[in-house]
C-alpha cells in the first residue's frame, strides 16, 4: 500500500463534501417526506428529519430561511422542502440544507410555480421601474374575464357606480381549464391591437390553484408584460396569490378591489372639484380685495395727488449733479492736458532722431581719434623701423667686405670657415666678395702662433 494514498479523516470528509457540493442536482433540490425528531432551536434554526417509508435524512433549515415559513413545521408533517445535500464536517454525516418548505399536497403545482416565477424574476419581468401607472381618467377600460360569474358583475357594477362617464370594453375568455390560457393571451393581444381602452382588468374570481392555474401560464405573463395597456390583476381572493398579479402593473385583491383601482369615484370628483372651485373663488375675491386696496392706496398717494412737488427734489439734485459732473469733467481734462504735456516733453526727449545725431557726433569724434591715433602709432613704428634697418645696415657683414675683406665657404657654400682645422689640402673653397665669388683649391696651410680674437686663418 502507497503511503501516498492515505487521507485523514478530516480529508476524507473534505474531500466527499466537495464532491457532494460539486453535484449542481444536489445543490438545488426538492424532496417530499414527512418530518420527525423535529427541534426548534433558541437561534431560531430548525432541525428535524425528512423520512418516507425506505429511508431518511438529517435536515437544517437556519432561522434566515425559517422565518419565512407560512406554517409551522411538526412531527408528522408531510412536506415539500428545497434545499442542497452537503456534509456536516464534525461528524462526517451528509444533511440536507433546506431553504424553502411547504405543506405537501399540491405537490407538482406548487413546483412548476415556483420555478416559472424564478425564471421570470430572474429575467426582470417581476421590476417595479417597469411598472406603469394607471390612467388618472380613462375613458373606456377594458374587462378581460368570464362573461359568467360573480366577477365580472362585480367589475361592471363598480365601474357604473364610481365612473360612469368610462366606457367598458368586455372581452369574454376561458377562465379555467386547458384553453384558457391561450383565450386570455388572445384577449390581451386584441384589446392592444384595438387602442381604444386606457386599462385592463385581467382576472376572474376565487377557486382553488388548480382552477386559478392559468394565470400561472408562463404565455399569459409574458403576454400581460408585452401590452402596451397597463393592467390590473385580479386574480381570486385577497390570499391568492398568481403570476399574473407579480406581472402585472398592478395587483388587486378581488375584481371589485381592481374596478375601484382602475377609475376614480364620480362624487369623489365632484367634491374635489367643488372645493376646488371654492378655493378658485377665495383666492379670485382675496386678490381683488388686495387689488382694490393697493388702489386705494395708490389713489390717495401724495405723488399722484400733486406730482410737481416731487419733481422739485429731484430737479435739485440732478442741477447739482450736472454741476459736480461739469467740474469732475474740467478737471479730468486740465490733468490729461498736463499729463500729456509731460508725456510730449518725455518723448521729445527721448526723440530717436537726436539720439541718432548724437550718437553719430560722437562716432565722428571716435573716428578722427581713431585716425590720429593710427597716424602716430605708423609714424612711431616706422621710425622704429628705419633706425633697425640702419642698425641692421652696419652690422651688415657686406658693409665690412666693402672694406676689402671676404667670407670663405666650404664647398657646398653652406658652413661658413672661421678656424684651419675646418680645412684640409684638397679641399674646394667658395670666396665671396663683394661683387661676386671665387672658387678655390687648398694647396697648403700655414699655422700662425699669435692670431687670436676671432680665430682668423691664413690660408
């Protein structure tokens, strides 16, 4: 055995919850049994168990889902419950959690009920933002019902006595039985297609689920949410409940309770209308009394009376005005004139063109000072010049071969020869005189004792 494959038991128990969780049947399931060992716990949560005639289940319904029971579960109570199996992890037992539970006897009904009414809460159909409100005033109301029965006396007698300046459009239909629902979708398309009611009254009287079944109809609620008319649901007593009403912009409690809703009450009217005519003529005499007096008042007014005497003030004051403006005005112009002035004088001078001729007077002077300044600079440096070009004249070693001397060269005429042991016999030497040069050949060298100074050579 692999050491890998042992689990504990708190994995194990894990491991089956999550599988159990992981089932979407056993997540949402309805299971019929009948309750016992039932237990109401202080918390308000229930505990009991669902058993039938081969088996039971441990079951938990938490006070969040317990308060919304309409009875009173016992031992012995037959029921529908629907709820998801999961695992209670401290003693590794499966329990079923259950968040709704009926009495058991209407049995598939109740089911397909309550799931259609999910799917069209689920879709938006049940939202009070679509909801329309009811005509204050129709003027015909449309009656979608059996043209047999209670009901539809009920809604015809209310409508004449409350409003009978309506006019009711009846429309029979099946009210029961297999065909009724088509017969009321029918019903509802025609008086849609017709316009001419304000309202409709869809409903019928009492009677069991199975009699009340077609306004359960899935094409019923979608045709009342598909009308262009609002309509009222009356559907059975006021404890009947139907998708219809949840559709339906409205829901009455009887057909008598829907015929009420869908018209005002004549001697209602009357009487807003009398009061309102009462408050109309209160307020028309108030304001005439209010009118009349602000004229009595106004009449006997001093300036309707002698309107000259209060023309005299204002006459005053607006001479006085003029003259306080007159003198506001000259004053204001003396200080423009002699801001202006200023403002010549400022700019006259700042003229551009006396800046200009100044400033070219004074590059006129740069100028001539420039030039002198040039002219004695070139006088001095070519004095300077001329005294180094006479110092360099009498240095000038020509000025002394003038004199009868001469410069020896080598042969190439590039070292000038001052000393005999720069020459050897054979040698070719370059005398340059004065007006030319010669080309020598050595063919001796006489040494003298007492030359000194410069090195002269004897050759």
């Amino acid at each position: 055995m692999k050491q890998d494959t042992i689990f504990s038991v708190k994995d194990i128990t894990r491991y089956i919850k999550m599988k159990l969780e992981g089932d979407a049947l056993l997540q949402d399931v309805w299971v019929r049994g009948e309750i016992s060992n039932f237990t109401r716990h202080s918390s308000g949560h229930l505990y009991f168990t669902l058993k039938d005639a081969d088996g039971r289940i441990k079951c938990v319904m938490f006070a969040k889902s317990s308060q919304r029971l309409v009875f009173m579960p016992r031992d012995g109570t037959k029921v529908l419950a629907r709820g998801a199996v999961s695992v209670y992890d401290r003693d590794g037992q499966y329990q079923f959690y259950v968040s709704q539970m009926q009495p058991d006897g209407i049995g598939s009904l109740y089911l397909a009920y309550e799931q259609l009414k999910q799917k069209l809460e689920a879709e938006g159909l049940f939202e009070k933002a679509r909801k329309r409100p009811l005509p204050p005033y129709p003027t015909a109301v449309g009656v979608i019902t059996s043209p047999t029965g209670a009901a539809v006396r009920d809604i015809l007698t209310t409508l004449r006595r409350r409003y009978p300046a309506a006019s009711v459009l009846l429309y029979p239909v099946l009210v029961q039985g297999t065909q009724a629902a088509a017969s009321i979708v029918r019903a509802i398309e025609a008086m849609n297609r017709l316009g001419e009611a304000d309202v409709l009254i869809v409903g019928r009287g009492g009677g069991s689920i199975e009699e009340l079944w077609a306004f359960n109809e899935e094409i019923v609620a979608r045709s009342i949410h598909a009308s262009a008319i609002p309509v009222i649901s009356a559907v059975g007593h006021e404890t009947d409940f139907t998708i219809a009403d949840f559709v339906a912009d409205v829901r009455a409690a009887t057909p008598t309770a829907a015929a009420e809703l869908a018209v005002p009450y004549h001697l209602e009217l009357r009487q807003q209308l009398h009061r309102i005519d009462q408050r109309l003529r209160q307020g028309l005499q108030y304001q005439m009394h209010q009118k009349r007096e602000r004229l009595r008042i106004a009449a006997g007014a001093k300036v309707l009376v002698h309107p000259l005497n209060f023309l005299q003030q204002p006459a005053e004051r607006l001479d006085r005005l003029r003259e306080q403006l007159t003198f506001r005005a000259e004053r204001i112009a003396g200080r423009s004139r002699d801001r202006w002035t200023r403002l010549i004088q400022a700019l006259s001078r700042h003229n551009p063109q006396e800046k200009v001729a100044l400033a070219r007077s004074k590059n006129e002077a740069l100028v001539h000072r420039l030039t002198q300044s040039v002219q004695v600079l070139a006088k001095a440096k070519r004095n300077e010049w001329l005294a180094s070009v006479r110092q360099l004249d009498s240095l000038s070693p020509l000025k002394i071969m003038q004199r009868g001397y001469s410069l020896v060269y080598d042969e190439k005429g590039k070292n000038l020869i001052k000393r005999l042991n720069q020459v050897q016999i054979g040698d070719v030497l370059k005398i340059r005189l004065t007006d030319g040069q010669v080309d020598c050949h050595v063919w001796s060298m006489e040494e003298r004792d007492n030359v000194e100074g410069n090195g002269g050579t004897e050759i």
